[in-house]
C-alpha cells in the first residue's frame, strides 16, 4: 500500500490520493476532496457536455 499523498494543498481542487490493493489484484484509487463543491461542479460540466453531444447525434 502507498502512502497517503495530498496534491494541491491549500488550492482549489485539493484532494487526497491512497492506493489500496485488493485481495483479486486490483489496485482501486480513492480520492477524497476537500471541497465536495469541486466535485459537484465537475459532475455538472460533464453532464452538460454529454448532453451537447447527445443532442447532436439526433
């Protein structure tokens, strides 16, 4: 297991990284921000992009 490392500490976006090997081999990244409103925000971006792209497959 890797230690916990923070990026972008004191910035927006700040967040926290932490690898955890599972029992099958896989290796799942847990990235918990300090700041839910970064990812909400994003989440927002990026279902307005799919809908613009989705609108225009029609």
């Amino acid at each position: 297991m890797a230690e916990p490392h923070i990026h972008f500490k004191g910035r927006p976006g700040e967040q926290a990284t932490m690898f955890l090997p599972g029992s099958c081999g896989n290796t799942p990244e847990f990235k918990p921000f300090a700041d839910r409103a970064v990812v909400r925000d994003a989440a927002r971006r990026e279902r307005r992009r799919w809908k613009r792209m989705t609108c225009r497959s029609w």
